[in-house]
C-alpha cells in the first residue's frame, strides 16, 4: 500500500517588531503585557480599534506575532515595573506572572537610551547617538529575523528645542529612518517636527505618524468641538485643568513640557470650532495620583437669543491603559502600511493624535471615516494605483 503523500510544512508567519522609545515606561509596559494577556485569550482587546470587523482583513500583523524591545534610560526590569503597575491597579492583579516570561524577552532587547543632561560632556556628536541607536534597532530585527520592525515613541514628554540642537526624541526619530523602520511619535515632543530633520523624512522611503496621542480630555475635545459648530452654538470660554501624576506629571510640572503638551489640545479646538476660544488648559503635578488622571472642562456657550449656558465635563481615568491598546492599533498600521509600500506622513492615521502629521480633519467622526478608508487601502484586494508612493 502506498504512502499517503506528506503534506507540505506551511510557513511560519512573519514576525514585526516594535520598538519602543521609552521602553520600561507605563505605557510601553502596559503594551507588552497587554498584547501578551491578549494574544494568549486572557483578555478582550477592548479600546483596541484594530480588532473591531473593519480591520479583520487588512492584513495586519496579528499580535502573536509582534516582537518588543527598545530604548530607555532607566534600569528597573520589566517584570518589576509590570508588578509595580499592578499594585497601584493599572494592570490586573496576577498578569504580570502570567506574562512574566513575555516581560522578561523584551526586557532582554531593551539597550541604553540617552542623552541625559550631561551626556554631552562625553564628545559624542549627534550623528553618533543617531548612528547608535540605527544599529541596534537593525541588530534587534536581524537577530529576529523580522520582516520589519517600527519604531515608536512613547517616552516622557520633553521640552521644545530652544536652539538649533537635535533633542533626544529627534536623535530617536532619526535613528529610526535611518535604519528603514516606519516612525509612530506617541508623544508631544519634537521628535521628526524639527525642521532639521525634514530632507531626511522626505528621502526615507518610510511611513510615518504622530504626534501625541489622544487619549482623554482632547478625545472629547475633537467630538464636543464639532457639536457646539454644528449647532451654531457659540462657544465663549473653554477652559481646562489636568491633574496627573507618574512619569508624566513629574515631567509635565516643568513649564516647557507643559506648553508642549497644550499646543495639541490647543489645536483641536481653533481647528473644530474655527478659532481659539478664551482660556487655557492648567496641568498639575499630583504624585499621589500615580499612573491615573482626571481632566476637568469648563464651557461656556451662547444658546438662542443670547442665553448662557455651561457644559462642564470630568474624565477620569488610567494614561497606560488608555493609551496602550492605541500605541498596539499603530505598530500594526504602520507595519502594514510600510508593507504596502505607502511612504511619508500618515495623514489618515490623525483619529490617533492631536497633533497630526500632514493634512486632515480635526473632527474625531471625520478622522474615524478617514481612517475606515485607509484600512480599505491596506487589504491585500485594493487597487494600489491611488496609493501614496
């Protein structure tokens, strides 16, 4: 009798990177230990856009698949900082153990960030960070055998360059490039912004996107703004307060940082409404707080015939796990979309940001249809012709 012919052994499925700047940050701990608790059914993607039917056959890379490591400049290992987190309520009570052998892996390919203040006394020029960090971005997707790797930045927010002097978040963004990886900056800082940087944006080849996420209070912002327009009602005042505490509290009391982080908000709403209203937003550093936050808005509008009326708003909730599902819904997009060949500014990616590259809507329902069109662009059955090259 003969032998049933042998079947032959599928492929295995490509594996992405992401590599995180910032890497044992709340954010990116919370990424990692929340793709893994995904991946294994321990949790439902909730918050996570890239789940949800219409992204089902864009041909994203799945979530067992992604492979972590980064930059940082602390020392406190992933499974500490997980555990950490949990005590303080931000990830289950018991997941940090049961992901405690996806923590580690990643901890193992995270390598030393810089520069810290003081570092420049050592004569390393820019160029040597940039080249630096472009090396071991390659070395970790070669050692992996990845089919790409993205780069994102999710580290503390940081002051805006008062001189012609690269910032860290720009020497990382640089890196990135120059190493061929799509570029995703998750926070305010300057990252790809500074104009030294755009010849090297616009040879790169590669997709990017960003800046600072939006997660909470400008989320809001980007669906009220567009009510108060549509209907013709008049808003007045617009005024906000921010308490937080963490990592971004402690870096976000400087003043400079702060003014960083409220340009964004800022945006949305001259953008959606049609021009700055009065006020500000205040943002106070409450340690007490740890990784939770609680943003307050006050509105004032004009209704028929000139009657005062107040919307007041209270949204309170955990930055990391606010913002670790969006960070998962970008490293896959941008993979995706470097898989297809698109390049430069991620225009359509804007429903993740407040202060997005390129040209888009500020309206969150505009972004959102912006965004379901670009998922159309990255199934394997779209015509390509009208893509970005």
């Amino acid at each position: 009798m003969s032998a049933e012919p042998s079947l032959p052994t599928p492929s295995p499925a490509p594996r992405f990177g992401v590599w995180f700047i910032g890497a044992r940050g709340s954010v990116a701990t919370t990424a990692i230990a929340g793709c893994a608790a995904v991946a294994a059914g321990l949790h439902p993607p909730a918050g996570m856009v890239t789940e949800t039917p219409d992204f089902t056959s864009c041909g994203l890379p799945p979530l067992s698949s992604l492979v972590f490591g980064g930059h940082d400049t602390v020392d406190c290992p992933l499974p500490k900082r997980a555990e950490h987190l949990a005590a303080g309520g931000v990830l289950p009570h018991g997941l940090p153990a049961a992901v405690h052998a996806e923590l580690t892996a990643a901890d193992r390919e995270i390598r030393p960030g810089g520069p810290l203040p003081g570092d420049t006394d050592d004569g390393r020029a820019q160029d040597e960070w940039i080249d630096v960090f472009a090396a071991d971005i390659r070395d970790f997707t070669d050692r992996h055998g990845l089919a790409g790797t993205v780069v994102v930045n999710v580290a503390s927010t940081e002051p805006a360059p008062t001189d012609g002097t690269l910032p860290p978040s720009s020497l990382y963004a640089a890196a990135a490039l120059r190493a061929g990886c799509p570029y995703v900056n998750f926070t305010p800082s300057t990252g790809l912004h500074h104009p030294a940087l755009a010849p090297l944006a616009a040879s790169s080849g590669v997709p990017y996107a960003g800046r600072d996420g939006k997660t909470g209070q400008t989320l809001l912002r980007s669906v009220l703004g567009p009510m108060f327009t549509q209907r013709a009602l008049a808003v007045r005042a617009w005024s906000g307060t921010n308490l937080l505490g963490g990592g971004d509290g402690a870096a976000l009391a400087d003043p400079a940082a702060a003014a960083a982080k409220n340009a964004g908000k800022e945006r949305v709403l001259a953008d959606t409404l049609g021009a700055a209203p009065e006020g500000e937003v205040h943002i106070d550093d409450v340690p007490a707080l740890g990784d939770w936050k609680t943003a307050w808005d006050h509105i004032a509008f004009d209704g028929f015939l000139g009657s005062r009326m107040i919307l007041q708003t209270i949204w309170q909730g955990c930055d990391s796990a606010l913002a670790a599902p969006l960070v998962l819904d970008l490293a896959r997009l941008a993979a995706r979309a470097r898989e297809k060949g698109l390049t430069g500014p991620l225009s359509e990616l804007g429903f993740y940001f407040k202060d997005p590259v390129g040209d888009g809507p500020s309206s969150l329902a505009e972004q959102y249809a912006e965004l379901r069109r670009f998922a159309g662009l990255l199934r394997d059955d779209a015509d390509d012709r009208g893509a970005r090259r």
